[in-house]
C-alpha cells in the first residue's frame, strides 16, 4: 500500500513539474504572446509558464516571474493592448526596418519587442532588463505597500471595482469641488487687481469664470492623468479614460486660450481708445478673429492627432482653406489699410 501511495505522489510530481515546465508553442510572434497574456490573467493566472515567454538571460526562474507580472501591470496602467490579430503568425517573420527576426508589437514601448532564438520567439535581453526601469517609471509611489495598509472592508469587490479605488476617486472629486471654489475667487481677485493697477477696466465676470473653470478643470486632468496608476483600474478602463484624456485636455486647453484671446483683446481695446489713431480700434478685432480662428483650428488638429487620425491631410485641407481665405479677404483688406 505505501508503495503504490510513493508511487502515485511520485507521479503527482513529475505531472506537476511537466504542466509547469513544458514547452509552450512559442513558435511565432502571435503564439509567444498569446501564451503570455493566456497565463498572466484571469483564471489561467500562471506566472511561472508566463515567465518561459522571456529570455532568461541571467535572471532565476522566481525573477523572471516576478517580471513577468510587472510587465502586465506597466501594460495596465498605460491602457496598452496588444490586438493578437494584427500579430504576424510567421515562425520566420523579419522586421522590414532591421532585417532581422525581431517583432515590436507597440510603438509607445520600443523597449518591448520579441525576438527570436533557437526557433522560439521570446521577449528579448533588452525587454528583460528594462521592465524594472519601466515600472518605475510607470509606478513612482509603489500601491501594493498602500494597499496592504487599508483596512479589510476597503478591499470588497463592488461592481467590478475594489470599494478603495471608488472612495479615491470620489474623495479626489469632492476635493477638486473645494478647491475649485478657493481657485475661483483667488482667479477674481488677482485679474481684477491687475487690471486695476494698470488702471483698465477689468473684464466681465463670466468671462473670468469661465477661463477659471476651463483652468481648474484642465489642471485637475493633468493630474488624474499623471497618477491614474494609483487606482489600479482594469486596463478597458484605463483605455477609455485615457482616450477620454486625449479629447479633454486639448479641448479644455483650448477653450481656456479662447478667453485669454478676448481679456487680452478687451485690454488692447482699451489701450487703444487712450491712442489718437483709429487704426488701433479696426486692428483689434481684426487680430483677435484671427488668434480665435487659429486657436480653434489648432484644436481641432491636436485632438484629432490624439486620436490617432491621420492629420496630414487634415494640415493640406488647412492651408488650402488658409490661403483661399487670405485671396478672398484681399480687397477687404485693401480697403482697410488704404482709409488708414
């Protein structure tokens, strides 16, 4: 009886030490990181077979592991997918640029890329030592620490979220509302003292409001954006957010500059009726049109390159519409500058 039982524990062993250190089908770019996402998520979680797609260079199997998952949480934290259908599938696939059998599968981590050794793809030397760097980079204040400082009930899963990350994100919004009302009177006070000391009328209310708004709002986005790695969100909603990012940081950014252009063009207004000449009072609004007009079409361009748009015909249908519009306003302008 003890023999058959040494017997099957012995067995139980060698089946366990196969399943963890079998060959994984690593034969092209595609398999390779197919097999790495499959064994670093969800219910496959599985880090030693997800540590075999690197190459091991000179780091320990538990080493390789524990930089297999700091690669998945670098690719979560910058909402960065790998899509495996545009994956080439080739056991022989050669990079057009370097003509050697190496694969980059994102352009805003050139450090990542696979290459391939003694017929296995596998994520390079140069991957292998950077992770370290670029979870560092990615995560300045280390959230596992935290969170094992928070308190049980904190760590509850309440609609897919962890119940810490929603009061963090609700408590950074309930403080931006305070703050935003400090910030506004603060902005009120300090244009009008200005405009005062230079003795001009200052500008309306609601136009100082809103520039106060469009700041706050944009400065409290910065922000997010930079330490959005603390609430540890999924990747699906890192991506969302940061493509929510990408659209209301140049949009708030140019709604703010919008009414820069009409404090200043106010300031210039009054600065020009203290003039005897009448070529101030027509050249004003003239430039101020032309600020706003640029202003808006450069946001317009910015967000679309956010966005991932190819801008360059976007740029040819400008300056096409940039010089019909100056061949259109040349007689306007004739006439303008012939009653000065």
């Amino acid at each position: 009886m003890k023999r058959i039982l040494f017997l099957l524990l012995i067995i139980s062993v060698q089946f366990y030490s196969y399943s963890n250190q079998a060959d994984l089908s690593l034969n092209s770019p595609r398999n390779t990181l197919f097999n790495y996402f499959y064994y670093i998520e969800g219910t496959n979680f599985n880090p030693n077979r997800a540590a075999r797609c690197f190459a091991k260079g000179k780091y320990k199997q538990d080493e390789l592991r524990e930089l297999a998952i700091k690669l998945k949480k670098i690719l979560d934290a910058r909402g960065l997918k790998i899509n495996l259908e545009d994956v080439p599938d080739n056991p022989d696939y050669t990079d057009s640029a370097t003509g050697i059998h190496s694969y980059q599968p994102l352009k805003s981590l050139p450090e990542i890329y696979l290459v391939k050794i003694n017929n296995r793809w596998v994520f390079s030397d140069y991957t292998t030592n950077s992770i370290d760097a670029l979870y560092k980079t990615t995560f300045p204040i280390e959230t596992e620490n935290i969170k094992k400082k928070l308190p049980n009930f904190l760590l509850i899963d309440f609609w897919g979220f962890e119940l810490w990350q929603l009061v963090f994100l609700l408590l950074y919004i309930l403080v931006g509302l305070l703050i935003y009302k400090l910030f506004k009177i603060l902005f009120q006070l300090s244009f009008r003292l200005i405009f005062r000391l230079l003795k001009f009328e200052p500008p309306s209310n609601n136009l100082i409001l809103s520039l106060s708004r469009s700041t706050f709002i944009l400065i409290l986005i910065l922000i997010l954006q930079n330490f959005l790695y603390l609430l540890e969100f999924p990747i699906q909603i890192n991506r969302s957010l940061l493509i929510a990012f990408n659209i209301l940081i140049p949009l708030f950014l140019t709604i703010a500059s919008y009414n820069v252009i009409d404090i200043l063009s106010q300031f210039f207004s009054q600065l020009s009726r203290r003039t005897p000449s009448t070529v101030d009072d027509k050249l004003v609004p003239l430039i101020r049109k032309i600020f706003k007009i640029i202003i808006v079409i450069s946001g317009i361009i910015f967000i679309l390159y956010n966005l991932g748009v190819e801008i360059t015909p976007v740029l040819a249908g400008v300056s096409l519409g940039g010089l019909a519009l100056a061949l259109a306003a040349q007689e306007t302008l004739k006439h303008f500058f012939g009653s000065v």
